[in-house]
C-alpha cells in the first residue's frame, strides 16, 4: 500500500495563518517533517500518535541533509504512511519544496502541494508595509539573501536596483553590506527607505527603518539576528501610517466555544 506525501505551507509564523487545507492535512497526517520555523503550536495539531521528526536547517547546521530529507519522505510514503512535509512560508519560495516534489515525482510517490503564505509577503504587511501602492511601487520583486556555498551570486544587481519599486529580501541579514554596496553601485539613492523585520506575524515581531545609507549600522547596533525579512523601497514610508501590529498581543486562541478543544487554536 502507497502513501501520500503532503508537501505544506506552515505560513510566516503566526500559527492561524495556515490555510484550512493545510490544517486538515495536518490533522490526518501519520509522519510530520517539520522545519525550523514552523510554530511549536501547530504541531500540537497533529495527531497524537503521528510521529514527528525534525529536519530543520540553520546556519552552518543542518541536521538532516536535503538528500535524507528527499530519501524520507519517499520510504515513509512507500509503506503506507500519510506524510506532511510542513515548511515555514509557502513549500515553493526558497523552500526547497520543488527539490522535494522533484524526488517524489521520481519515485511514483503521489503528493500534493498545499500553498501557504510567504514570510516575503506577510512580514511587510504586519509591519504596515504594502509591498505595492498605486503612488509609490507599482513593481517588487522576492530574492534570496543567501547563496550556496562557494556559488557565485547570480543576481542582476542593475535591474534590481533600477527596475523593481519594492525589493523584498528573504535570508538576507548576514548578506546586507552586500546586498546595499550592490544597490548603491548600480544606481539605488542612498535615501532610499528600508525596513528589517524580524519573526514577522509572531507576537516578538520588532522592526528596524533606516536607509540604504545607515541601514546597515543600525542592525549591528541593534544586534537584529535572523529570522528577518528586508524590505527595500519607498513604500517602507507607509509604515507610520500603516503600522496596526507592533504593540498588539494578538490573542492565541479564538473565543471559547464548548463544541471546540481548549488546546486547539482553531476551530
């Protein structure tokens, strides 16, 4: 008997916001492989007797290599299990849920892919920041702050500097003198605003706003570490306006109902 393999959107941090498929998924899963970022809360979600195994990645450290990751998922799948792969985000932004899906489709496995909501997209909002308005960015585009190892970075530097309104960076943080020297040098103003959000949607969300000029100083005075998206354009402007979450402890479960498990956050 074939099992089915789940490839997940966990969304940017905030447990509710995983999408009602990927919850319902969750709920029926027998093996859950889960990441780094995935909140702690949604793997209570879970039956109680799946079993869960980590594999998340971090810097310099990961525990479980993408290949055994790939290996995993298909043996479990091969003896009958139903096997959510959860990642942090949506599975195909930078989540090597595309190398995934490739392994699976390889060995005959069925799977599905459940989208879920990019960090890329949720941090800004919950920092007050629209990645596009009618008066300020009509344009944005989503890159990756971090390279493979000994690989040369492939980014356009001139388009992106001079052809997108809104860059959004993900995995950025340690790259950031890099990545503002090369906006500089093709042609980006130095005034240009910027936004570093760290652990967007969750409850220790904290922002820094500079420039391309300061920016960087001000995350080495801040110690900002990651979890961070970087947010570039003149749309960071908006924040001041626009920013509804910073200081609001969001609740963490939805009110009482008597038909709904007080150790569940949703319905």
């Amino acid at each position: 008997m074939r099992g089915k393999v789940y490839l997940v959107g966990a969304g940017p941090g905030d447990p509710e916001l995983i999408t009602v498929r990927g919850l319902n998924v969750l709920r029926q899963a027998s093996v859950v492989l889960y990441d780094r970022l995935v909140h702690p809360q949604l793997l209570q979600e879970a039956p109680a007797a799946a079993q869960q195994l980590y594999v998340g990645k971090e810097e310099h450290l990961h525990c479980v290599p993408q290949g055994q990751i790939n290996h995993l998922l298909v043996a479990y799948a091969q003896r009958g299990e139903c096997v959510v792969r959860l990642k942090g985000g949506d599975p195909f932004v930078f989540g090597r849920g595309g190398e995934e899906a490739e392994a699976l489709a390889a060995a005959g496995i069925p799977y599905e892919i459940v989208p879920g909501i990019s960090s890329a997209i949720a941090a800004p909002a919950y920092a007050g920041i629209p990645l596009t308005h009618r008066r300020y960015a009509s344009s944005f585009a989503v890159i990756t702050g971090h390279e493979e190892s000994g690989r040369a970075t492939t980014h356009d530097w001139a388009k992106l500097a001079t052809a997108v309104d809104t860059l959004v960076v993900l995995m950025g943080l340690k790259t950031l003198p890099h990545i503002v020297s090369q906006l500089l040098l093709h042609g980006r103003a130095p005034e240009t605003p910027v936004a570093l959000v760290r652990w967007g949607t969750r409850s220790e969300q904290e922002t820094v706003i500079g420039t391309l000029r300061d920016i960087v100083q001000k995350a080495t005075e801040r110690k900002f570490a990651s979890p961070a998206v970087t947010i570039i354009g003149e749309v960071v402007t908006l924040r001041d306006r626009l920013r509804w979450f910073d200081g609001i402890l969001l609740p963490q479960t939805l009110p009482t109902d008597p038909h709904v498990s007080q150790e569940s956050a949703f319905p």
